[in-house]
C-alpha cells in the first residue's frame, strides 16, 4: 500500500449523507447496530468509499458494549484515497434491549 492521499467529501456530499443517515439510523430504534447500512449510504453518496479499518481494508470489526463511542475513517478500500471526514458512531442499549443510535459524518 503507497502513500495514501487525503481528500475532504464535498459539503453537498456530506449533506446528503448525514440527511440519509439521520431519516434511517438517528430516528428509530434498531434491534443491532445497522454497521453495513450505514456503510452502504456512504458508499451511495461518495461513489464506492467504505469504512475502513486502519490498515486501508473494509472495516470489519465488532461494536461491544450497552453504551459507547467511535469513530471509523472513510475512504478507498485499499487505502488509496483517505477521507479527512470520519464516521462518529454512539450507541445505548436501552432496557427494552434496542439500541438508540446517533451517526454523522464530520
């Protein structure tokens, strides 16, 4: 993997992905936490950029805990172009068992 090069998502993008991610995720309550839904709206919007792990490849890890925050880098599976905007993810796990959650992109 070369040199990454860093580019920020148009504002118009960004825009419309967290519209999308607000209507779907931010407004009902989810029985898991929809990680590939919220990959796939990214992925509409930016023209094929994904979550990614740290090492350039499609995120793949696991969300733990009733209650917690992270933040997941977007950009070219394969680490060629990097996002400077970022996934900012919280979640709680209510006592009914669903999960309340809050997602934007940066």
């Amino acid at each position: 993997m070369g040199k990454a090069k860093f580019t920020a998502l148009k504002a118009a993008t960004k825009k419309k992905i967290n519209r999308d991610l607000h209507a779907y995720v931010n407004r009902k309550y989810h029985e898991e936490i929809p990680i590939m839904e919220i990959d796939d709206i990214i992925y509409i919007h930016t023209g094929g950029m994904r979550l990614l792990q740290e090492d350039g490849c499609k995120w793949s890890g696991i969300l733990c805990g009733a209650a917690a925050t992270c933040t997941i880098d977007i950009g070219m599976v394969g680490g060629e172009i990097m996002a400077k905007n970022m996934l900012d993810l919280q979640w709680y796990k209510m006592p009914s068992g669903k999960y309340e959650i809050n997602c934007y992109v940066s």
